[in-house]
C-alpha cells in the first residue's frame, strides 16, 4: 500500500522497530538533512498515546522542521512528510517464519 499523497513520486524510507531516540539524533539528521527523501515512513508499536510513541512523533516533528530550516537556505528543497503505521500489522518479512 502507497501512503497518502505520494502519488509514484520517491519510494519512502521506512523506519521499523527504531525509536529515533535522542542517541541516534545523528541519524535522525542526515535523514532531514537528505534532500532527496521526501517522504518517511515510522512505525509505531502498540498504543499511538504511549510515551514511547509520543517520542516518536516528537522525534519526526523535529526531523520536519529541520527540513523546514534548510528549505528557507535551500528553496529547491522537498519537504519532509512523514507517515506513521502500525509496525503490529506490517508484513515486513512476508510469511517467512522464524521456527
């Protein structure tokens, strides 16, 4: 399934079973900081409300307005849209099954 408003522009870079917590923040900016990807994919595990997912969608907030400052410096800059799943339902390694 395509995510919302991507519309067969750039495949996303999907994110699963990353907290993008505050010791990886060097990734969290050379994701931002990639001019090409416009668009992230996260994935949320378990209840959306819980303080680990508000984390994540704290996280990912500060990736966009990142992105939104190198815009102003660099107007040819896509923005950054990011879009959450549920990492619960993700098919990730299709019906490979560890036994």
């Amino acid at each position: 399934m395509e995510p919302p408003g991507n519309s067969g522009r750039f495949s996303p870079l999907v994110v699963y079973g990353h907290a993008l917590g505050d010791s990886d923040q060097h990734i969290a900016n050379a994701i931002a900081d990639n001019p090409k990807l416009s668009l992230l994919a996260v994935g949320l595990y378990g209840n959306p409300k819980s303080a680990e997912n508000q984390a994540i969608y704290t996280a990912a907030s500060k990736m966009q307005r990142r992105r939104k400052e190198m815009r102003n410096r660099r107007p040819n800059t896509k923005s950054l849209d990011v879009y959450f799943y549920d990492s619960e339902t993700a098919s990730v390694w299709g019906a490979a099954r560890c036994h």
